[in-house]
C-alpha cells in the first residue's frame, strides 16, 4: 500500500483526495516513464462519472506533454481497458473509475502492458513524483508533443471478443442486466441481445450523477425484486466499471462470488479444465464454500483480500479460476482482470450446458451466516497483536470448531480492525464478534 496508490489505483473524492494536478502528473510521469526508448502509446478508458471527464482531460495533458500518443476508448470498463491495451500492443493502459463507490468519488486504476495491475515499484515512482521527489521531468518538443486519437473501435472489438467466448445461442433465456447507471451500459446489453437473449435492462441510464446509486452489485436487491417482478431466468448486476458481478437465480436469490466460484468451478473441473482441481478465494469467502469444494473434490487457495492477491496466487501456480465474495471474478484463460459481464457469460455457460437454471445449480452450498464489524483503533498492529485480544480470537475459535470460524484483520485502507465470524446462526455471530470487540474496548484500544 503507497501514500496514493492502493489495492486498487489512487482513489478519493474528486478534487478533495484526488484532484487534477495529481492526474497531470500520473499523465506526466507515465508519458515519461514509457516514452524514454519510443514514442509511449496509452489507452483511457473512463466510466459514467461527472468528474472522470476531468481527470481524462488531465491525464490526456501530462501524458502528450510528455511526448506519449493517447488513444480514448470513452465510456467502457475496466476489463475492456485491460483487454485493448495486451492485444493491441499499448505499453499502459488507464481506466478512470473508483468503481462501486459513490458518484463524487474517482480514481485512476493502472495497467501494464500485459494487462495486469501497475507493478507497485513504478506506482511509488509515481507517488516520488506527486510529492517532489523526483526532479522535474522534461517536456516534449516540437514533432515529439504526442497526439490524441478517438479509439471506440477497441470497445467494439473487445464486445466482439465476449460474443465469441459463448459456447451456444441464449435463444429463450429472459435474462436481467443492471448496469448501475456504469460502463456497462455501454456493453453487456448489446453482448445478450447478439447472443439471442430476450434482454432486460435497469438502471442504464447514468447522467453522471448515479452510478451506483441504488443500483448494481451493491444494491442488488432492486435486481432480485425486478427478476421475480418479470420472471426472469436469472438476473445479473455490475458495479461502475464492470469489474464485478453478482448474480440472482430464477428465484430472486443472490448468488455471490463464492457461489459462482462454485458453481463455475465444479463445471469447469468436470469438464477437465479446473487446472490442478483447484480455485483461488480470499480468507472473505464462506465456510459453506469450502465445506461445498471438499464435497466434491475441489481444492482451494486462500489470498488476502483484494483481486490482485488473487490474480497473483493464479500466475504463480497456473490456476484457472479465482475472486471474491464481492464478485470479482477471474477466468485467466479469457482476462487477466476481474470482469462481470465475462463472468455473466460463463455462468450462462454453466446453465446451458447442464441443462440446469442456477437456484439448482447452487443448492448444494449452504452458506453460514457471517457477521463483519469495524473498530476503528488507535493502532491496528497493537490492537491485532494484544494479547488479551488473541485469547478472545482463539477462544471463539476453539468454541466454533468445524461449524463456524473467526477471522480479524486490519483494514488495508482505515485505521480499523475487521472482526469476522461465521456460525450456524446470526445470534451465534453476533455473541462472537461482539465478545472480541468487548476485549478491544477493554483494554484500551479503540478511539473514542
């Protein structure tokens, strides 16, 4: 984690935490940075947000002023950013989006050239040369000025891509897409409609001011009302910049990262394609998932919290599949991101080919009832590390045995403690998570 650059690029409220100035000079630093042996070529993509027209236009000005040609792929997402800058040869990629975060807040999420998130090295570079600490960089001049170019044709090829990565026609499936007034209004209906799905579409009309507004993944109850409401087949619902995707069976039931995990990765391990009969999880996923895999034979990684970790766990041992509960999901035979829309297509895949409509597909998953609470510390290490609060932990532990567990972590972001327990109730939950927090309290270690 960097002063600027998180998990997941630099994020804040517009023009509070991040403002024009820092997006001049990630443009700069980038242009420079890429451009120091050839010409450096960048693609932008942005999602629905007022302010990411702002930081586009400022990215835009470091990056030619450093001599860097940019192309602008518009309103898009996230995974199509990825997609476009590793198949068509961009040695950076920038998407403008703080993703399922409210309207007034914006980041800018980097991607190197093979796709992937920015190496951390060159994002502390970045940060070296917000703050001064690098020398000032020189200017392009004269034919070196680079130039900007409308590049929407590599959003239509990589829409192409998704259409082609379906394995049979979604003739008869009546199928449900909240867009969360996101990028994805711009893709996943003209994806369904291609494949011959009779398509329904909420929330695909962002006027810069709602994305993510009651909407989407993180609100996922206005699509589960909207299926049962139309009798839909299944109901699928992406964050701001499409990078996440939850779904909702024939029911009007969630089905969430772990359930997808499982329901794609059974499918994919019958099918001889689950490299190592193994997926990637976080230590955030349910115990009902694990408990599912063993059933069936299906190993599992745990990562800290964030796709990247998990990203990285997939490279290192070559694995197929991995995400979040939050819905991130990667298939690295088809994206080095995590990607909704992909993720929609390959559950629809799962559906077809089994002849099965998702409720039966993910009955054999019993989700524990999980508790998570934040404590906001005077220091997270100490309080993680005291040692009347790992008695506490590991007495909860001892009590749950195989039918729950508990997790405390410190925030990536916040001076907080995460405490997490699962159990077969949510009184059960409750008394835990709120027996740990009592000893926080108790010895000293929370503000306030």
């Amino acid at each position: 984690m960097g002063k600027y650059f998180g998990t997941d690029g630099f994020r804040g409220e517009a023009n509070e935490v991040l403002t024009v100035e820092h997006a001049f000079k990630v443009g700069r630093y980038i242009g420079w940075y890429y451009g120091q042996e050839h010409r450096a070529r960048v693609v932008i993509g942005k999602d629905t947000r007022r302010s990411s027209y702002m930081f586009e236009y400022s990215l835009v000005a470091g990056l030619t002023a450093s001599g860097a040609d940019v192309c602008l792929l518009h309103v898009t997402t996230t995974p199509s950013v990825s997609y476009v800058t590793r198949t068509e040869d961009f040695d950076c990629g920038i998407m403008i989006s703080a993703s399922h975060n409210p309207f007034y807040d914006n980041g800018i999420k980097l991607i190197n050239h093979k796709g992937h998130k920015m190496d951390a090295d060159v994002e502390a570079k970045i940060e070296a040369y917000i703050d001064g600490e690098i020398p000032e960089l020189p200017l392009a001049k004269k034919d070196r000025i680079g130039r900007t170019t409308d590049y929407s044709a590599g959003r239509n090829r990589y829409i192409g891509y998704l259409i082609s990565l379906a394995t049979r026609s979604f003739e008869g499936k009546k199928v449900g897409l909240d867009c969360a007034n996101g990028s994805s209004f711009m893709i996943a209906k003209s994806v369904f409609d291609a494949l011959g799905a009779k398509t329904y579409v909420i929330n695909n009309e962002p006027d810069g001011l709602n994305i993510n507004t009651n909407c989407g993944s993180t609100h996922i109850n206005v699509l589960q009302e909207y299926v049962r409401e139309k009798g839909l087949d299944v109901g699928f619902a992406y964050d701001g910049d499409a990078d996440r995707c939850i779904a909702v069976d024939e029911n009007g039931n969630v089905v969430d990262g772990d359930l997808i995990l499982y329901v794609c990765g059974k499918y994919l391990k019958e099918t001889g394609r689950l490299n190592g009969d193994a997926i990637v999880t976080t230590v955030m996923s349910n115990l009902g998932l694990y408990k599912a895999c063993d059933k069936v034979g299906m190993k599992y990684e745990k990562t800290a919290v964030g796709d990247k970790y998990v990203y990285e766990n997939m490279v290192k041992n070559n694995y197929s599949l991995g995400g979040e509960q939050s819905g991130h999901i990667i298939f690295s035979k088809h994206a080095t991101t995590g990607d909704g829309i992909l993720t929609s297509l390959m559950i629809m895949e799962v559906m077809l080919e089994k002849k099965m409509t998702l409720g039966q597909l993910t009955e054999p998953v019993r989700i524990y009832p999980q508790l998570l609470k934040n404590v906001r510390v005077t220091d997270k290490k100490t309080a993680r590390e005291n040692p009347a609060v790992q008695a506490a932990v590991n007495a909860v532990a001892e009590t749950l045995g195989d039918d729950g567990r508990i997790l405390v972590r410190e925030s990536g972001t916040e001076p907080v403690i995460r405490v997490m327990v699962e159990a077969t109730t949510d009184e059960l939950c409750e008394k835990y998570v709120d027996q740990v927090i009592d000893v926080i309290r108790a010895e000293g270690l929370v503000v306030g």
